[in-house]
C-alpha cells in the first residue's frame, strides 16, 4: 500500500471527516477521497461507515489502523534502536494519565525513577478515561496510569491494585473520626469532580441508592480545585481514591476514610502500555519501578492511615 494512502486514511480516522482532513493536510477533498476509495479496493472491504456529519472507522477500518499504527511504533523502535536511542541513557517516554494521577502520585514516582535514571525524560499529559485510552491506542503514549472501571480495548493492562472511592477531609473535621455514612454528609460543604468522570457517577449512583440527595457547593474537573477547596474551606470535604494523594496527604496531615458503600468499591487503579508494545530498555525499567512503588506505597497507605 502507498504511503500517501495510509497518511491520509489515518488523516480521516483522527479528524472524523473529509473536511477536516483536507484542512490538516492542507489535501483537496476530492484526492483525499480518491485515495481513501484506492486503499478500500486494495484491501476489499470498506473502512468507514459514512455519516452526515463525518465518517467513522468501522470493524475494518479499526483493524487496520491498528496494524497501520503498531507497524510505525515497529518502525521508530528499530531506528531508533539503530540510533542507540533505545538505551536507558537516552530515553523520552510519554506517560499519559487520568486527572487525580497527575495531582501527586506520578510526578512523585517519576521524580523518583529519574533519581536512579536521570538520563530518561518524560511527557506526561492527562485526559480522561476515554482520552486516555485511545493515546495508547494511538501510539501517543508508551505508558498510562488512571483508575478504571472496564478493560479497554487495544490496552494491555500490566497491574491492577483496588482503588475504592474514599472521603477526603483535613484533620479537625468533625467526620475524621467515629463512624461515616453517605446520609450524614449533607450537613458539610461537598466538593464533588464533574458528572461525566467514572468517580462522580460512581457516588452519584451510591446516593441514589442508598435514597441519598448530596448537592454539591463546589464542583470542578480539576482534582487540585477540589483538593484546594477543602484544604482552605472549613468542614469541607471531596471523594477521592487514596492513589490521588498517595505522597501528599502525609505532607498536608489529611484524613481520609472509608465510606464502606459496594458500588464505591469498584475501580481499580491500572498500569497500562498499548497491546502488543515491544517496550524499551527503560520502559520496562519504569513498568517494574512503577508496579513495584505502587503495591508497595499503596498497602503502606491503608495500613497507616487505618483505612478497613
């Protein structure tokens, strides 16, 4: 197959039209089109289902984009393997993470890889869950952490470790101590992440459930927001997983506690490359550290902050 054919059905694939392909590739329609009609020929089969408003990859289409962009990640491997590149002296890897893992937990672990590895760099970007996912199908990513509520598909998952949903709170407040229910949450400034994260749908459906009405005082898609919100505000409090704060809560003498809800319960926290990655020399270095520091930090957390 032609180059200029898989540069520009993968030019469609990401921008989800014609259109906004030709403006990318600064491409007419008409030639892009031409060539995306060549590539369905050679392999017999079409590779997008048409819509009004752009096209998206079907079955076919999804099977070779997979192909397509594996055998270019092979590609940079080998050159640069040639290049010496592959050596942990000389290594960039790009992280990619769900919101609450780039509050403290990665910065601090990689701070602490690059202490034994200073030579390996790293491009850390967070989205959300679907964003996250679809950079390592992308090939965007070599690494991902987040916290996950299903298996992705194109993801390899490395490691899993249990990642309930738990209340944050500073120290004085009057919850940090005794027992905890969603029903006595109503009397404190709740700050909650926005609706559509997998962590608000989770407390959200706990609080139907258990015939709970919570409105929130302060909402937010940043974890910082809200860490930060109840850092200054008085009897505040925010969900959270004790990932999010694995190093920092120490730091800020924070409490956190268990509310003991099932649906809470049901995120893990996920080590994730792309399916069928080769990984470097560093990579896997940095697989091993990050498992290891995260099994480890992670039962030292439940046990010293009484977490049951």
């Amino acid at each position: 197959m032609h180059s200029t054919e898989i540069r520009y059905f993968l030019a469609v694939a990401d921008t989800g039209s014609l259109t906004a392909a030709s403006q990318q590739l600064f491409v007419a329609v008409s030639a892009i089109s031409r060539q995306i009609q060549r590539l369905e020929a050679r392999v017999g089969a079409p590779l997008f289902e048409r819509h009004a408003r752009g096209m998206v990859l079907n079955d076919a289409g999804q099977i070779l984009e997979n192909h397509v962009r594996r055998t270019m990640r092979d590609m940079e491997y080998a050159v640069a393997e040639i290049q010496g590149l592959r050596a942990v002296r000389r290594t960039l890897i790009r992280v990619a993470c769900t919101d609450g893992m780039a509050f403290d937990l990665l910065p601090t672990l990689l701070t602490r890889f690059r202490a034994q590895n200073p030579a390996v760099s790293f491009h850390l970007q967070a989205g959300s869950a679907m964003e996250v996912a679809e950079m390592l199908r992308r090939g965007e990513a070599e690494v991902a952490l987040q916290l996950s509520l299903a298996p992705e598909r194109g993801v390899e998952v490395i490691s899993t470790q249990p990642a309930p949903v738990l209340l944050l709170m500073r120290p004085d407040h009057p919850l940090a101590e005794g027992p905890v229910d969603l029903a006595g949450l109503h009397t404190y400034p709740l700050a909650l992440p926005e609706p559509g994260t997998t962590i608000r749908q989770l407390f959200d459906l706990s609080c139907r459930m258990s015939g709970t009405f919570l409105e929130p005082a302060f909402s937010c898609n940043n974890f910082s927001g809200l860490y930060h919100f109840v850092l200054h505000t008085p009897q505040a409090l925010t969900i959270c997983s004790h990932f999010t704060l694995l190093f920092r809560a120490r730091q800020d003498g924070m409490r956190l506690r268990n509310l003991n809800v099932s649906q809470l319960s049901q995120r893990t926290l996920q080590l994730q490359t792309p399916a069928g990655l080769r990984p470097s020399a560093a990579l896997k270095l940095l697989l091993a550290f990050l498992q290891e520091e995260i099994e480890r930090e992670g039962a030292a957390f439940w046990r010293d902050f009484g977490l049951a």
